[in-house]
C-alpha cells in the first residue's frame, strides 16, 4: 500500500498494491524454468498481471511452413503469413499453456489479446523508411483501464499475449515490454503499480557478459549515456526504453531482473536494476 492518492475531500487514501510482471521468450522456451517461475508468481500475494513475448516457437513454425522470416534492426517484420502464425503462438499456444499453468497452482488466470473485450488498441506502424506491416503500437490510452480493474476486481489474472487490434478487424504484432509498460501506466492511476521486466540476465549490465557488472540505478541521464559507450545491447534497449516510460508516467517502482529471482524481490526488494528518473 502506499499513502499518494488524494480523494475529494483533499485527504490521502490508499492505493492498493499491483504488480506487473513481463516475461521473455527465453523463459518460454525452458519448460524447467517457466514453471519455478510461474510457482514464484503464483506466490504473490495481491494484484498481479502476467505480460508474455513470444520464444522460438513462432520461428519454428515459420520454417515448418515455409514462411521467411525478415528481421530489420532486431525488430520483425510482420506481413499476412507471419501474423497468422504470431497469433497461432502467442495468443493461443503460449498464452493457454501459461494460463493452464497457473490454473494448477490454484491462480485463476485469464488470457488476452488486444482485441478481447477491446482492452488493447493499437495503431499500425508508421515508419517514414520501413513497412513493418502489421505491427501495431499503442501508448498509455491505448488501454481500457477500466476493464482490466474490473477483472482484478474479481481476483483474476490477467494474462497478456503480445497481440493488439484497431478496432478495424485487423490484428497487430505488438512488442511485449511496450505492453507492459503502458498496462502499467494506465493502471498507476488506480494502483500503487510494480513494473518488473524478467528476463534471462541479472538487470542492467555494464558488460553483458559478466554478472558482477550489474548496475543497481539506471536513470534517464545514465541510460543515454550508456547508450553513447555502446554498452547496452540490442535486447536490453526496449526494455530499458518502456521502463523510463513507465518511471515518467507515474508508475511508482520499475526494476529489469533476472527471472530466478522474482520471488526474492518481492520478499526483500532489492534485486536486479532499478529504473529511475
């Protein structure tokens, strides 16, 4: 809980605590390891929601079909094919098994799309150079708060698959950690909101091959500074990115952690990297 909210009448009320938490590909594709994970996020007490990427399953599947995958600056390229199979992925196979998952260790878990319930609605990339055709982005009004709250409310957990719509009858590819980041945003108005993107290294690193180099704050200042030495790796820019976004539009904590570390955080809060302005 924590004292930040001001009702009507001038005096503070409580907002109640709510955890958001984005999961990777590589924790995806480890059966091993997703299901520690999953026990240690069943184990959460109170307000949680679960955001996934997507793992090696949608490029396995494209090699099956035979459908070329085209990757430009680490971003995909999503044309017809390629999103009939990230959606096959994402928000079927990944996004039920994970819900299945919880399901058995007694969380009543609930999996979305964008486009169930019109919670997520984006727009189509708009690049002056590249057509990332059926890539979609959205931002902080881009969710329906009021339902996500509502299936809180219930005691259900949401479980966020990394797919979008615009209301138009098409469906868009959508980075995860922007998923999470503006879940996270629109809900900091009703909630005292925890960001922590998991993944597979221990937070922010000076070198990313070694743990020991792991920095403890990362503010906005530091973040570009890195940037300029060229010690952020490609994989770690998104993040980093959708975290700041997060920290400027009044999410109160955002940390980048090692995933095998979740259930320490939330006992001790001091893993990983914490993100601040």
């Amino acid at each position: 809980m924590k004292l930040n909210q001001e009702n009507n009448s001038g005096s503070q009320v409580m907002k109640e605590k709510l955890f958001v938490v984005k999961i990777g590909g590589a924790l995806i594709d480890d059966d091993v390891l997703l299901n520690e994970f999953l026990t240690q996020f069943s184990e959460i007490e109170g307000k949680k929601i679960l955001v996934h990427g997507g793992g090696k399953l949608a490029n396995i599947l494209a090699e099956k079909l035979g459908v070329t995958q085209q990757m430009i600056n680490g971003r995909r390229i999503t044309d017809k094919d390629t999103l009939d199979i990230v959606t096959m992925v994402y928000a079927g196979n990944i996004n039920k098994n994970i819900v299945a998952k919880l399901q058995h260790k007694d969380c009543d878990a609930i999996g979305l799309s964008g486009a169930d319930a019109n919670v997520i609605q984006a727009t189509k990339r708009n690049h002056p150079e590249i057509d990332f055709g059926f890539v979609g982005d959205i931002e902080k009004g881009s969710v329906n708060r009021k339902l996500i709250s509502g299936l809180l409310q219930m005691n259900l957990i949401p479980v966020f698959s990394a797919i979008t719509h615009d209301k138009k009858g098409n469906l868009f590819n959508t980075n995860a950690d922007t998923i999470a980041s503006v879940i996270a945003q629109a809900l900091s108005e009703e909630y005292d909101v925890e960001l922590l993107f998991c993944f597979d290294k221990e937070g922010v690193l000076e070198d990313v091959d070694h743990p020991e180099t792991l920095i403890k704050k990362v503010s906005e200042k530091d973040f570009y500074t890195l940037k300029e030495e060229g010690k952020l790796h490609k994989g770690i820019l998104p993040k980093l990115e959708n975290a700041l976004g997060a920290v400027k539009n009044n999410v109160n904590k955002v940390f980048l952690m090692k995933e095998t570390r979740l259930k320490n955080h939330i006992e001790n809060h001091h893993e990983g990297t914490e993100i601040c302005l």
